[in-house]
C-alpha cells in the first residue's frame, strides 16, 4: 500500500478494514474500541445496545470550550460481486490503491463510515492536535436499522455539539436527512409438481452499478429486480412459464444489481423465449447504455426443479413486482436538486417452500410523504393477496440554516481553503434525527470525505478528499467557543 496521508487516518482505516463488523455483528470492532481506549488510557463507556463512548480532556489552553461530540457508526454494508468468495463474518476487507482511489477487492470497502472512525480514533490518539474536550460516539447498527442510534439514552452524551462524519462529499456540509421506513411483502404459495417434459431455463440480470438508496436513487441506475420481472411478466402472458426460484437483491438500503430466477416452458415454446430473451436484454442495454456500461444479461439451461410456484400466486407475484414503484416520487420544493421523496424495490427472495419475501424501503424528508408512499407500496401486495408489514422507520432531520456550529464550518472552510462549502440536505438516513429525539438541544452538522459507489462492490475512497476532511475537521474543532 502506497505512503496515504494523513498517515495516522489512514493507518487506522488500514486496522479497521481488517476487522469484520457487519450491522447485528459488531462484536470484534466493540472489543477493538474498549481495548484503543484503555492502552490510550481514555475514559470509554458501552451501553446496553454496544454503542461506544471514548472521551478526551481538551489539550493546554482550551479547558474551557464546550464539549464537542464526533459521531460515527461501526457497521459497513457486506455487498460482494457473485464470482468473489469473502466471508463477511470472518474475513480482512483487502483494500488497494487505484490511481487517486482506495477501493476493494470484489467487495465494499467500509470506508461508510470506517473512514469516520478513523478520523475519530486518530484524533483520540494524537499528541499534537488542538481541541477542547471530546468524546466520540461510535454507533452500532446504522446500516439495516438505525437500533444504536435508537437506543441511545439521554445522559450518554454530555456535549451540545455534535460532528457527524457520516457523509460522503468533501465540500459539502449536511444540515438535514431524509426519514425512512421499509416495506415487506410475504407471499405464500402452494408448491405444483413441476410440469412432465418441460425444459428449465435461469435468467440472470447482473453487472449493474447498484448503489445507495438514497444518494444514488436519482442517477438513472437500473434495478435487477425490475427488469428480470419484466422479462418474467412477458414470457408468462407469452409462453406461460412455471417461474420456481426468484432470488434478487440483498440489502434494504442499496439498489440491487444482480437477480436471478429459475422457472420451466413448454418444450414447444423454448425457441421462442429464447427470441423473447435476447430481444428484452437488446432493449435494456439500449435504455440504460449511458448508466450501466457493465450490464449482462444471461439465459442458461437449468437442472429442473421438483416443484414451481402455484399459478395464481406467480401471476399475482409478478404482477405486484411489475407495478411496484421504484425510484424518484418527488423532487424537495425547498431545496434545489433535492430528492424528497423515493422508493426502493430492493430484495426479492424465496425463502422456502412455501413463502417468498419482498423488501422495499421509503424515504422522504418530509413525514408524510413518507408514509404516504409506504402505504402506496402497501397497497400494490395487499392487492396482490401479499401480508404486509412496515418497520419502525426513523424521523428525518430538520434542516436549520442559522445553527451556530454551521456558521462556525463555514468560516473554518473558507478560511482554510478560499472557497465557499455547498451546505446541504441528503436524502440518505442519517443518525442526526435521532439524536435530537433524545437530545433536543443538539446542534449539528455533517461532513466528510468523497466516497463513491457506497453500498456496493464499486465503493471508493477519494485519497487526496481525506486530508482536506481531516484539516477541516480540526479546524471546526479548534474553532469552538
């Protein structure tokens, strides 16, 4: 790995990325902040949910500002392309440098928000650095379900002050998120002997960009699930194929960008899907030639299955598939460029015998649309004869332009680099919303360095963006009165 500075960030991104932490297993990282702290000899405390606090005293001259409070969370999304075998639970992300990037070897690299804690654990370790009294938060469970940040409990914290380092454009500053909330449909179905003599076929959808629901849901990027289903709606009115197997998507939070299924067609009928196939691939090649270069379409003899789907339960499937929304609902009409409002088709999967699963998550920065699209969603499997089920979700932050620690970034960032930050909203999840349910008095701002392609096997870090998000960052710390 080449010389990265600033060094002290980068060597403990190089540890993190060697620990395995998905969201509900975090264990190993917990341990390695308890141990940091005590060879540190820094004050740590670890509540009932396994999120982290590690406290600093201010260095000579700054007793007296107020306590600032740096947030991050220690779970990554585990996404990893098919033909790459890693084992989240157990084995080293292998990160590599690519010109100007860091990325990883056929999985994410976790620098959402490894790089977070690192900018954290570096700032707790160094002797050299100006601050005034710190504590730094490392949450658990932001990926699938908010539940560190949920459970956190008023008292945890002791400052008024709260850097979040959770986002992923240098130069912008985020001052409010969007709420969300997921969406799952239960389909049960009776197993049919598969039909006598019929051939099997598996069409796979892959190569696809994917991405994060909420940041990237407005490039234009397509959906694995939407367009096997497509394929699958025709050649079933066409041929009326057997579908046996849909397995698409993983991740509530990412947009899927691999599916597969397994179905059966008349003999008689074989050729002609083929046509059907090859014509459907050729279409969708066309419509997304400018956003997914890398997409592949492939239609394989299969072994056949014992049984298939029951008919009515097929077509009410994927019909429901075919008509869920996905994408862009509405655009914000108080900030310009904005998303306010989106949905995701994100997994597809039969589960056993008898049950297939769909997940969808909604986002919105405004409550009621929020909801409002979840029922939407709702209604289209409720219809379909699908149980439904919603999630907790979780609020959205409330943008507020005249906070006082965002005057205080901007003029740190002006200061240092001659230039205007962009200050913004983000219509991913952030923690933000949560805190101010538990602590209403906070007042915060997020930032961080340039990542790309989070929440799938393309995630990368921009090197040189981490050094500016490092000096920007002590200087908004040195700057608080």
């Amino acid at each position: 790995m080449h010389t990265l500075e600033p060094s002290l960030v980068f060597a403990y991104f190089m540890e993190i990325c060697r620990i395995p932490r998905p969201s509900k297993h975090e264990g190993k990282m917990i341990d390695y902040l308890l141990r940091f702290a005590e060879t540190h000899r820094l004050p740590a405390r670890r509540d009932a949910a396994g999120n982290v606090l590690i406290s600093k005293a201010a260095t000579a001259g700054m007793k007296e500002r107020p306590v600032v409070s740096l947030q991050s969370h220690v779970d990554m999304v585990c996404e990893k392309n098919s033909d790459i075998v890693h084992d989240f639970f157990t084995d080293p992300i292998q990160p590599y440098v690519d010109g100007e990037w860091i990325k990883a070897r056929g999985t994410t690299l976790g620098a959402d928000c490894g790089i977070g804690m690192a900018a954290s654990l570096a700032l707790l370790a160094s002797s050299d650095v100006p601050h005034g009294p710190v504590e730094c938060l490392f949450t658990v469970d932001e990926e699938t379900g908010l539940s560190g940040a949920s459970a956190l409990q008023p008292g945890f914290l002791s400052g008024n002050i709260l850097l979040n380092l959770d986002s992923e454009d240098e130069g912008e500053l985020f001052i409010g998120c969007a709420g969300g909330v997921d969406t799952t449909a239960v389909f049960s179905f009776r197993p049919d002997v598969t039909p006598d003599g019929w051939p099997a076929f598996t069409a796979t959808v892959c190569g696809l960009v994917g991405g994060h629901s909420g940041d990237d849901i407005n490039k234009g990027l397509a959906n694995s699930n939407k367009l096997l289903t497509r394929f699958l709606w025709q050649a079933q009115r066409r041929f009326g194929i057997r579908l046996a197997y849909f397995d698409g998507g993983n991740l509530h939070n990412a947009i899927p960008r691999e599916a597969t299924a397994t179905f059966v067609v008349p003999a008689a009928q074989a050729a002609a899907l083929q046509q059907l196939f090859e014509q459907h691939a050729s279409e969708c090649r066309n419509e997304f030639r400018y956003t997914e270069p890398n997409m592949r379409h492939a239609l394989t003899s299969a072994a056949c299955p014992d049984t298939v789907i029951d008919r009515t339960t097929q077509e009410h499937l994927l019909n429901a598939l075919y008509a869920c929304p996905h994408g862009v609902i509405a655009m914000s009409r108080a900030m310009k460029d904005l998303v306010e409002t989106s949905t995701n088709l994100a997994s597809v999967k039969r589960q056993d015998d008898y049950t297939v699963k769909v997940v969808t998550s909604q986002r919105s920065s405004v409550e009621s649309a929020k909801y409002d699209v979840a029922r939407m969603v709702e209604s289209v499997f409720v219809e379909a004869g699908a149980t439904v089920t919603h999630g907790d979700g979780y609020p959205g932050w409330a943008p507020n332009p005249n906070s006082p620690v965002l005057k205080i970034a901007v003029e740190a960032y002006r200061r240092l680099f001659g230039e205007e930050p962009k200050v913004r909203a983000i219509h991913a999840g952030l923690e933000c919303g949560l805190f101010l349910e538990k602590y209403p008095n906070l007042d915060m701002v997020s930032f961080g360095p340039t990542l790309r392609g989070v929440h799938s096997p393309d995630e990368r870090l921009h090197i040189g963006s981490v050094q500016k998000f490092w000096d920007f960052m002590l200087e908004v710390l040195r700057s608080v009165r």
